[in-house]
C-alpha cells in the first residue's frame, strides 16, 4: 500500500500540537493594519486552537500530523 498524500493548503496553515488539538494562526493581519487598534492587532498576532468539530475535519487532510 502506497503512504497517504497530505494535503498540502492542510500542512500549511494547520500544526497538531503534542495533545493532538490543532493550532492556526488568525486571519485580518496581512493588510489594512492602519485601521485597526493596537489591541486588535495584538490579539491576532496569538494562535488560536480549532473547536473539536473542526479539527476533526483538518485531521483528516494531515494523516501523518
């Protein structure tokens, strides 16, 4: 049996942490930054970790994660 393909747009902006919950990293940080408080920016700038509905789905697209 051939090893399984991990889906690459999965692998790159998903990281399984060591208790198995999935890490990303938050959206609205690329652009248009003037307009945002420096307290909103700060707070984007933290991962976040996926609901466990969610990352069972993102689990699915890393096999090897």
């Amino acid at each position: 049996m051939p090893k399984m393909k991990t889906k690459r747009s999965a692998a790159k902006r998903y990281r399984i942490t060591g208790s198995g919950k999935v890490r990303y990293k938050k959206q609205n940080l690329r652009h248009i930054l003037t307009k945002k408080n420096s307290k909103r920016k700060r707070r984007l700038r933290q991962p976040a970790i996926l609901s466990s509905v969610e990352a069972d789905r993102a689990k699915k697209l890393l096999p090897y994660g």
